[in-house]
C-alpha cells in the first residue's frame, strides 16, 4: 500500500476550518469540494495517457490526452458523495460509479446497500471517495468489491486516515492489489465509538445534516 499524506498550506488551512464545528455545512460542503480538488490532483498523478498529434496555431505538435478506459470514479454513499463535484472538477471526462456502504454504529459491521458499476473493471483506473479512513472496514469492503469486479489500480481519496485505518487496508488488502491512500492528514487515533480523533466528527452528517 501506498500512502501520500499531502502537505501544503492551503490544505492545512482549508482542513482546520473544516474540522471546526461551527462551521456551517454550507461552508463545510464547498471546502470539502475544494480540498478534494486539492487531493484530486495529487490522486491523478499517474493517470494513464496516450500521444496525440494537434496543431496548434503555430505548428504541429505531439501532445498528451487521457486514454481510454477512462477512469472511474467511485465516491461511497452518502459521505463520499460530498467529494464527487470536487474530483470531477478536476477529472470531467472520469465515469463514474456508485457504491453505497452503511456501517452500523453499534457493531461496527459493513453492508452494502447499493451499487452501479461497470461489471468489468479489468485495466481500469480506479479512484474510490471516502472521507473518512477510520477502522477501515469501508473501505476495505469497497475496495474488495472492485477488485472482485477485476480492477487492480486502486486508489482510495481521503479526507482523513486514522492509523488503524491504514494498518488494515495494508493487512487485508496488501496481498491482493497495489493500493495507493492520498489523504489530507493522517490523524491520531480512534475513540471507543470508532471516530477519528481529532477529526471533523461525522462527515455525512456535517455535509448533509443527521438523519434518522
Ligand atoms: N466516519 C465519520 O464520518 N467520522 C469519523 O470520525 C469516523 C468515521
């Protein structure tokens, strides 16, 4: 597994508002899709492109354009929806699928609620969105359920990774695909209730209000 903790200032800073809890979920929203903009670009750094031969208005020249299969982006129902707008900014030719992954609070235990994806992931880049990496099982759930559909690029964009998060995407996933982690921070620890801390708390709920 692969991890890329990105470091630069206006991450620091647009994450520090986000982890504040006055802030309002309008403002939290817009900054998630600015961040994930930020990370996006971090996440896309191998991306697969072919040649292509253009004229400009002076001369010809061998350029560079994305090949096909295009990638796919993968954001996790519901949290992970918040960050689509912000990578598809930055990707706008990307498909898209959907997975919807709900874990219960009490037991910790991961179902999968929904899903639209292509039935052959073989030689697709894929680019999952969760943004939180907290024990792990998730995204670890996400990331079997592509690689069963034949993919083997992967790459999970996060908000925030704890460490136990991490330790268990490597020990479940490790063996089976080469999995690359680009987050904004990696942070302490988890509570007894499985939160990242220090964190920004509940992410669907800060970006969609609490539903019951
Ligand atoms: N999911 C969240 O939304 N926040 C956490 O801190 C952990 C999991």
């Amino acid at each position: 597994m692969r991890l890329h903790v990105l470091d630069h200032p206006l991450i620091a800073h647009k994450l520090t508002v986000l982890r504040d809890k006055t802030t309002p979920s309008p403002v939290f929203r817009q900054l998630v899709e600015e961040l994930v903009t930020l990370l996006a670009y971090e996440a896309t750094r191998e991306v697969r492109v072919e040649e292509k031969e253009i004229e400009t208005p002076v001369a010809q020249t061998i350029g560079r354009k994305m090949a096909d299969p295009r990638p796919l982006v993968v954001p996790i129902l519901r949290a992970g929806l918040g960050m689509l707008e912000g990578m598809t900014r930055l990707v706008p030719t990307a498909e898209v699928g959907f997975l919807g992954m709900v874990r219960d609070h009490d037991t910790l235990e991961i179902t999968t609620y929904a899903n639209r994806l292509p039935d052959n992931l073989a030689g697709r880049q894929c680019f999952v969105l969760d943004p939180m990496l907290a024990t792990g099982g998730t995204l670890v759930a996400a990331i079997e359920y592509l690689l069963d559909l034949g993919a083997r690029d992967v790459t999970a964009v996060c908000l925030l990774a704890a460490p136990e998060g991490l330790e268990r995407v490597a020990k479940d996933i490790g063996h089976r695909a080469e999995v690359t982690i680009v987050t904004a921070a990696v942070d302490e620890r988890l509570d007894e209730h499985a939160y990242i801390v220090p964190g920004l708390g509940d992410a669907g709920d800060r970006l969609y209000g609490v539903v019951d």
